[in-house]
C-alpha cells in the first residue's frame, strides 16, 4: 500500500511540476543514507543481542527438559544466576543500541518536516519567477509530497522489523541452506543388507573433540545372519561403532568438515599423534557411504541405550517403527494388529493392557509417565517391528528385570534369526549365546571368540569381565521349602478406601486480564522509572502536537500567496523557516523517544525474564507434568513472552501514544479554528472509528489467545522433535516430522485465514474512514467558503488537521494486534506469578532438618503410604511400610513398573503422597524445609542429567560451600572415572557443551554423576540404576567404594538394581511384586541376599535368571 501511493503521489506531483517535485526529493536520499549508515551498525549490535539470548535459551532449555536433576542437586541458584548472566549480557548489548536507534529515527521526522519548509520555499521561489502560473499547482505538489512524506513517518516501525530479521537471517539461512541427508546412492536393487559387514582400520574422532581419538585402526566383520556382541570398559567406543553404522556420522564427511585442527588444544603429555577420521565400513562390496541414506538406516531397527519416546500414545509410538517399511501405509487396524504383536514379544503388552486406556495411553514428554524398563520395552517393540535386516540393541535390556529381561531376550534372540544382529551390552548374560564376542578397550578390538573361548584366556579381559558380574549363589541349591512371602503387612481390603489426589488443592485459575489491568500492571510496578516515563510521556506529546501545528503553519503558508512582492519573499520565508523550526524539534523529540523507549524496554523486559524464569522453577514436578507445559513450550515462552513486552514498550508502543496525541491535537485545534466544520466531519468519521478500533482489539486478543494455544501444540513437537533427532533419523521419521509439523503451521493458517478476513474487513472500514472524512471535509468546507462563513485559512487548518487526525487514527489501529500479543504474553507471566503466590501462600513452610550431616547416615520410614501419580489414574502403592535404618545399604528389586523408582521420587519430594507418612531421621519430611532436605540427599538417576559447562562446573553444581580439589579428585576416583578426565586435553576444565555430550558414553556420563553425588556427601545417597551403563570392572570398583562409604557407616544408601550383583551385599533387599490390576505394588520379601536365597521365593528366581552359567 506504501509503494502505491508513492508511486502514485510521485506521477501527479511530476505532472505538475518536476523542477519542485526533485528538489523536495532529497529528503528522501537524506533517508536513504542515514539508513545505509546506522542499519549495519544496528545489525551487529542485535547479533549480538540474539546470540546472548540463543544462550539464555539453551541454558532454559536444559533446565526444564532436565528439572528433576536440578531440583534434586538443588541447583536452581546456581543455574538461575548462570542464566541472569546471559540475559543481563543481552541487557548491555540492548542499551548500547539507544544511541543508534535514537539515532535512526530521528533523521526520518526531520527529513519530513523539513521537506514541508523545503517545498513551500522552492514553489515560492518558483512561483515568484513565474515558473509555476498558478498557486494551485504548489498546493498539489505539496500534499503529494504530503503523501510521501507521511509514508516515510510508518515505515520506522517496519525498518526495524527488518533490521532485527536481517540480524538473524544469517543463522536461520544457515540452517536451512545445511547438508541434509542424502537420497542419492545405492538402495536394495544394488546392495544386499544380508551381506557380511566389515569395519576396515577404522579411526575416528567425534567433529566437537577432535583431540580425542575414540576409534584407533579399528576392524571387524558382523557377519550375516549372526549375533555379534561389542563388550569392554565404558568409553572404549562401542556406542560410537553404533553412530557409524547409522551414519550419523560419515568417515569422509567428517575428516573433511570436522573442526579446524589448528583451533584444538594440543596436549603434551599425550604422546599420540592424532590422525584424520579414516578407514571404511563395508557391505557386501559396497562402502555404506555411497548408499542412500534414509534407505539405509530403514534397513537397521535400532534401540538405543537411553531410548525416546514421543508425546503421543503408545500405540502410535511404535507403530513409528513402521516408517520406511512396506507396512507403513497399512490401514490402522493391520497397523495396531502388527503393533500388539511386537509387544507381547517385547514383554510389554502385559503392562500396557494395566494401563487404563490402554494402547491409547499417551506417554508424557519423553515418555515420562512410564519406567525406565517400560520406555525399553516399548523401544524393543518399535525396532523388532520393522523386521529389519540388521538389528542394533545398544544395552537394550539394561533397564528391563531380570524376568523381563529373560522373556525379552528369548524374544529377541527370535527375532535376530537370519538376521545380522549386533548387540553392545554391560550385562554380559544377555549376549553369552552370541555367535561372535568382540572385546574392546580404547577404541581397539582386544579379544574376540565365542563366550566359551573367551573364558578360556587366562588374565583375558572379557574372563575379568565376567567375574566381576558372577552372584554369590551360596544357599542356593539347598533342598528347602520356599518360604511364604510377607507382605509388608499389607491389608487390601483396608486399603480399598483409596482416594486420589486432591485436585482441588492446586491453584486456582488466574482470571484473565484486560491491557491496562495486565500490561499497565507492569508499568505500575516499574513506576522507579517514571523520570523516563515523564521524558517519553513529554516527547510523545511533542511529536503528536506537531501534526496540529503543521496544519496550523499551512494554513498561514497558504494565506501568503495573497501578498506580492518583497511582503510575499518575507512570509512566505518566515512561515517555511517555522516549518523548519518545528522540523527541528520534531527531530529532537524523536532522537528522545528512540533513546528512552528502547532504555526503559530493555530495562523492563529484562526484569520480566528474569522473573518468569525464577518463577517458572518455583513450581513443583507437577507442574511441569502436566499437558501444555513441556519443556519445549515453556521455553518457547521464556524467549518470546518478554520479548513482546519489550516490543511494545519499545517504537512499537510510542507510535500509538503519539497518534493519541495526534488525534487529541488535531481535534483542538480544529474545533479553535470552525467548530461547525470539525463537529461534522468529528461525528460523521469519529464513532465509526472508535467503534472499529474497540471491535479489532477485542478480535484480536481473542485471536492471540487462540493462536497461543495452537503455537504450544506447534512449538512442543517441533521441540520434541529436534531433540531426539538420533531417534528421528534412526527411525527415517524425517519427512514423517515434517509433514505432521506442515499440517499443524498449514491448519493453524487455515483458521487463521478465516479469523484474519474478518480483521482485514474491520480495519478496511477504519481505514476508509480517512477518505470519507478528507470527501466530508472538501464538500462541506467548500460550502462555507462560498458563503463566505470561512475564511481559507479556517478551511485549510481544519481540512490538514482532520487528514492528519485520520491518519493517526489509522496508526493507532494498526498496532492493535502488538496490544494484544502484549496483553496475552504479559497474562502468561501474572499467571505463572499468581500460581506460585497462591501455592506458597497455602504451604506451611517447614523446620530446617535436624542435624543435616549426621556421621551415621540417615534413617528413613514409610508408614502406611497411599500414592497415586496426580496426572494418572492407576494407584501405585495403596499401603507401603518400609524401614530403613541410619547406615544401612538398602535395595530395591523388582519387576519393571512396580514403583521401585517411586520411592525415590517420594523421597525426593518430587511428589507427596496421597495418604501415610514418610519419616527422615524421625521427622516427617512435610515438616523439614525442602531445600535444606534435599541437601542432605544425592540422587543418581538412570538417565544420567549433565549441563553445558566444565567438568568440574557439573561436578560441583548445587553446592553452596567451598570444595577443595583433593575432595573432587578422590570423588572421581571412587566413581572411576578421574582417569578419564584427566586424559582429556583440558582435564577438569573440558567444556560439556550439548553437542560435546554426545560424544560421551553413557557410562562416563553416569560416572560424572555418581562422582556428583559422592562429593555433596550426603547422609542418603539414592541410587536409580546408577551403574546401569557401567562395564563390569568399573561397576565393580565403584561398587566397592560405596560398600566402604557403607561400611564406615557414614551414609544410608538406597538402591534400585535390575542387576543382582551390584545388591547381594547389601544390609536389606526389598523385593517389589504387583498385586491384582489396578491395586498397587507392594513388597513381596526382605532380607539378606543368602536369606532371601534360602527362601527361594521371588528373589531366587531372580537370580537363577540372571546366572552367568544358564
């Protein structure tokens, strides 16, 4: 619309007068040039604002998709404040761009009313020397430089839109311009995927590490249709062997693009020379990189060790498996046919019929809502499904019961028949059937041979290995009658009062509301800053009266042509150089407008952001269960929330301002000049336009309370999607992603559409208004004039200031959709504040904990515990009693699914539960205030949590006092894994960026956090399958020094195994069974490991299905 009336204004002002209409001009390449001057300027200064922002983003990111951990180390100060850092580094980098906004904006306003004086003065000029015959001909030249020149007023606002989108364009081109995965290359019409796989002197170095070598002359043959088992220390590079063969990375690519070697860090005590990423992976006779990638990996059904599930039901989760295979178009009854079938054979099919929806119950983010074991089991199902032709199962079984973990390796052990299966695995039971063992330590093969062989070498590794891993079966074989299970002294019947969590007890909901009371809030509680709000208020005004002061001056510049002579050059200079004069003070208005607004924006949308993220993680594990607040969405806010806010206290929420007092100006000073004309044009335009700017903000902040409930489904899966990207290209889920996420944008813009027709509607009449008022004005104000009622000048101030009026109106309608976004997003923020208030409010805040450091470790009861998770249906315990004594080495065994890792979620305060009472060192853990409860308390959990920063940064996060280096040293020591660390070039000080993470095992990874936990010295240390991902002898040893921590009696640790070896010495076992459907778990035994043996109950079982010599 800009353009065409430039366009248009331009060839009737050239009609009439091209000498003037060039002169006038030059305001325009003034504009020009201060744009080409201070744009570059500003797009550094915002690049640097949105990279400080992408790492406010990141750190958010992590926090909310790993609250647990966080909450668990008490971690929140510490990542709060590391957050606060990088939004206050966008701060500074906000307020250095005042200056060069200011700096902008001005020079355009200036530009505007100067072209007015320059005009006026020139056509004088022009029409004294008789270059122009008629008066008429500078009055049309000058209301269609008029027209241009109010154009230039409106494009400040979108400038800067541009500006801010060229400082990012960069990164997003980037990304949209990458490598992605290739559709060219050899597919099954050349290759044969039941060929023998050779790994060929393979050295490999991951591109975030490329001073780490992690693969050296590697080689091995999988031959077709044959079980191979990886197995040796964590870290020797048997997961990396995983990520070859999917491709995620390619040998060449990566020599070729990894990191410039010149940058890495080079270490003098390594003797090594690194070498280029090399070698070659075969099949058959054909190099897996010059075959087609998606068809390649469709070939391989993968279950990862820390295996990923999306949002969505069970049922669809792994009928996913089904993508890229020739069932992928089934109609859905074949599909849920197929996908029953691959859970029963995956032991899964049992849990999920428990379930109360059944295969429709959806998983929660990242498949939060189910075990560990039920995650892997579901995992299992959506490989085996696919019936591929290569089956890859990195520790596959590792978080599945020993019972499950015999029915589910008897069914893969089915499914990898003529099939090539490679399997890497820490729980050396599960591959003792392998055809071929290969031994790895530090990215070499050392041993290879069946089981039987391999246990044949004397000192070999993989003899070590399994030694480690041998049960005491002392008592095992002995002729006596199992012993009756106790249960606890559980009583069913009294437990069949059961009641769920009390909902009521949540918050209630924040009543939404309007913009002054949500977003005017805002500028009450920033009220510190009202010296600027006077400034920005004073400047406003100025600017908008300049609207009713150039009608005003046009008018007495329209009476001078009256005069002739010397009296025509004297007011005709005097009224353009007031013109000039008003030109100047609208340019000092707007330099002050550009500095204030875009100081006092930064300054209160700073203040917002740190607080909604301070808010965000005051709230409790439930909150952050429930639909609508996962980690993606949440952060999605986080970034763009205040960023709203600073927008609209930016230019974006002066422009309305100023048309208010454009609007007010012109109105007085047209009713001084002929209330009869003003007062008819004022009621014929006026209701028409309050009404339609009424009707467009009430669309409109219905409409951006649509669109934010449409963007968090939008915004959540697309985040869930990018971070499981190793699941989404194992599974060749791309396209899959792609067009659910296209649906989602393409039916959003589909409502939208219709929504944004009836908006366009309301704003045409509106904007219309202008035409008829400018019709109105000519017609009735020519009536006058010929009656001789109205002079000229009355006509002509009245006529520019009603033009001018309409336009501000017209502007300030325009921005009635940054007032509602304003509104919704400053609500989001008073919500999450007004939730946290009402829940602090209701919550008694507790006692610090006795004695938080006592020597002997802490004791720990369950008395009549009822829990039920708030977001499920079916109850977990409705009557568990445990106790656990001060310095006691306690385990929890069971079947996957039984509430084992409930116990640590209630002992955490993850959650309370629904009825009974849980005891720490005899006070009831209601009673004890939290944060100093969970300082007392170290939590390794099975998926093992670790945050951008050093080594000894994540050692050390959540602790408030001094360590000394000796303390972190012998922490990393017990949980084995300090010789790692100091291998790397920069020891402690290696940075664990997101990227470099992956690079490491999930052995090291859970190492660095049992090493976390060892070092907060806790008196209960919670262990959730914390050895899972360790090979035998590091299990060992770590082992052995929490058996010395328990054997000084120094801390009460509590344990969650499915592998045996790792419990037979500790004080207590808990063995956890089910009861009948939807009744709860409870403890079907206790006591020693020759005990519990001795019964042959429950827990013998367990063991003769985890023996090494079955």
């Amino acid at each position: 619309m800009s353009i065409a009336l430039t366009i248009s204004a331009y060839a009737i002002a050239f009609r009439y007068s091209w000498a003037m209409t060039l002169v006038t001009s030059s305001a325009i390449l003034f504009v020009l040039l201060v744009y080409c001057i201070t744009t570059p300027i500003l797009i550094k200064k915002l690049q640097k604002v949105e990279k400080a922002n992408e790492k406010a983003a990141s750190i958010a990111g992590e926090v909310f998709a790993s609250i647990r951990a966080v909450l668990s180390l008490g971690a929140q100060q510490a990542l709060t404040n590391k957050y606060f850092s990088c939004v206050d580094e966008a701060k500074v980098h906000g307020l250095a761009m005042s200056l060069q906004l200011a700096t902008q904006l001005a020079p355009i306003f200036f530009a505007m009313y100067s072209t007015f004086a320059l005009a006026f003065w020139f056509g004088l000029k022009l029409f004294r020397e008789g270059h122009i015959a008629s008066i008429s001909t500078v009055i049309i030249v000058f209301f269609s430089v008029l027209i241009v020149v109010s154009v230039l007023g409106t494009i400040a606002a979108p400038i800067m839109a541009i500006t801010k989108a060229i400082s990012v364009s960069t990164e997003f081109f980037s990304m949209i311009d990458s490598n992605t995965v290739t559709t060219d290359g050899f597919t099954d019409k050349d290759v044969s995927c039941h060929d023998d796989i050779l790994l060929q002197d393979i050295w490999f170095s991951y591109p975030t590490r490329r001073n780490v070598q992690v693969l050296k002359g590697f080689n091995a043959r999988f031959s077709k249709s044959r079980t191979t088992a990886l197995v040796g220390p964590s870290g020797s590079g048997k997961s990396t062997i995983v990520a070859l063969l999917e491709r995620w990375y390619d040998l060449e690519d990566e020599s070729k693009n990894g990191v410039n070697t010149s940058q890495i860090p080079s270490s003098e005590s390594k003797q090594e020379v690194m070498a280029d990423n090399r070698g070659a992976i075969m099949i058959g006779a054909h190099d897996i990189s010059t075959t087609n990638t998606k068809w390649w990996r469709s070939q391989i059904g993968l279950v990862q060790q820390e295996p990923f599930l999306f949002n969505d039901t069970i049922l669809n989760n792994v009928a996913f498996g089904l993508l890229g295979t020739e069932w992928e178009n089934d109609d859905d009854a074949s599909k849920k046919v197929r996908v029953e079938r691959a859970c029963k054979e995956a032991f899964a099919d049992d849990f999920i019929r428990q379930l109360p929806e059944g295969y429709n119950t959806r998983v929660g983010e990242s498949g939060i809502k189910l075990s560990g074991g039920q995650r892997q089991r579901l995992a299992i199902a959506r490989s085996i499904i696919r019936e591929p032709a290569i089956l890859i199962l990195d520790e596959a079984t590792s978080s599945i019961d020993v019972r499950g973990e015999r029915i589910v390796q008897q069914a893969l052990d089915r499914v990898s028949r003529n099939r090539t299966t490679i399997v890497i695995a820490h729980r050396l039971s599960t591959i003792r059937k392998a055809d071929n063992i290969i031994v790895m330590r530090d990215g070499r093969n050392i041993e290879e041979g069946t089981h039987q062989h391999l246990l044949s070498i004397p000192d070999g590794l993989y003899a070590g290995l399994v030694h480690a891993q041998q049960l005491e079966s002392e008592g095992a074989h002995e002729q006596t009658e199992p012993e009756e299970h106790t249960f606890d002294n559980v009583n069913q019947e009294s437990a069949g009062n059961f009641t769920k969590p009390d909902t009521e007890a949540l918050p209630t909901a924040y009543k939404q509301k309007g913009f002054f009371g949500s977003f005017g809030r805002f500028m009450y509680e920033q009220r510190r800053h009202w010296k600027i709000y006077m400034v920005i208020l004073a400047s406003a005004m100025g600017a908008g009266s300049a609207f009713s002061l150039q009608s005003w001056i046009f008018a007495h510049l329209i009476e001078v042509f009256q005069y002739t002579g010397a009296r025509l050059k004297e007011r005709g200079d005097f009224w353009s150089l007031m013109f000039f004069i008003l030109a100047l003070c609208v340019g000092i208005f707007y330099f002050t407008l550009g500095y204030t607004s875009n100081h006092v924006s930064v300054y209160v949308s700073t203040t917002y952001r740190r607080e909604y993220f301070q808010n965000i993680l005051r709230n409790p594990i439930l909150f952050f269960d429930r639909d609508g607040n996962a980690s993606g969405t949440l952060m999605s806010r986080l970034s763009t929330d205040p960023k709203v806010i600073q927008e609209l206290l930016g230019l974006n929420g002066v422009v309305p301002l100023i048309a208010i007092f454009n609007v007010t100006g012109c109105i007085a000073i047209a009713f001084s000049f002929g209330w009869k004309l003003t007062l008819v044009t004022l009621f014929s335009a006026m209701p028409v336009i309050l009404i339609a700017a009424f009707v467009r903000i009430r669309f409109d902040l219905q409409f951006e309370a649509w669109n934010a409930k449409v963007f968090v489904e939008s915004s959540q899966f697309a985040t869930e999607a990018i971070g499981a990207f190793r699941t989404v290209a194992s599974l060749t889920m791309e396209d899959s992603i792609i067009n659910k996420y296209s649906e989602l944008l393409r039916d959003q813009i589909r409502k939208s559409t219709r929504k944004a027709i009836y908006a366009a509607l309301v704003f045409a009449l509106s904007d219309s208004i202008e035409l008829s008022a400018m019709a109105l004005t000519y017609w009735y104000g020519g009536q006058l004039l010929a009656s001789h009622e109205y002079n000229p000048v009355q006509f002509f101030v009245i006529y520019v200031a009603i033009v001018q009026g309409a336009q501000g109106a017209g502007q300030f309608l325009s921005f009635t959709p940054d007032i509602a976004q304003a509104t919704a997003a400053a609500n989001r923020i008073l919500g999450i504040r007004n939730e946290i208030s009402e829940r602090e409010k209701a919550v008694v805040k507790g006692q610090p904990l006795q004695h938080p450091r006592v020597k002997t470790g802490a004791s720990v009861e369950f008395q009549n515990v009822a829990f039920q998770y708030p977001t499920r249906d079916t109850p977990i315990y409705r009557d568990l009693n445990l106790s656990i004594q001060s310095g006691q080495f306690v385990a929890f065994v069971g079947p996957s699914g039984c509430g084992k890792t409930t116990v640590i979620s209630l002992l955490e305060r993850f959650y309370d539960p629904v009825s009974g009472s849980i005891s720490f060192n005899g006070q009831n853990v209601r009673d004890i205030e939290i944060s100093s409860y969970r300082r007392a308390l170290s939590l390794v959990a099975q998926e093992p949590k670790l945050f951008d920063g050093t080594i000894q940064e994540n050692l050390l996060l959540g602790l408030d006092t001094a360590i000394s280096d000796e303390r972190i040293v012998q922490a990393c020591k017990d949980a084995e894994i300090h010789d790692f660390i100091v291998s790397l070039p920069d020891g402690y000080a290696t940075a664990l960026g997101i990227n470099t993470q992956t690079a490491l095992s999930g052995g090291q990874k859970q190492r660095l956090c049992l090493a976390r936990a060892l070092l907060r010295e806790p008196t209960l240390l919670l262990l959730d399958e914390a050895t899972s991902s360790l090979d035998s002898q590091s299990e060992k040893l770590v082992q052995t020094a929490i058996e010395r921590l328990v054997g000084h009696r120094s801390m009460t640790v509590i344990a969650v195994a499915h592998r045996l070896a790792t419990i037979q010495k500790a004080d207590v076992i808990f063995v956890f069974g089910e009861t009948e459907v939807r009744r709860g778990s409870r403890v079907v035994e206790r006591g020693t490991h020759h005990d519990l043996l001795k019964r042959k109950g429950a827990y013998w079982q367990m063991c003769q299905e985890q023996a090494l010599d079955r």
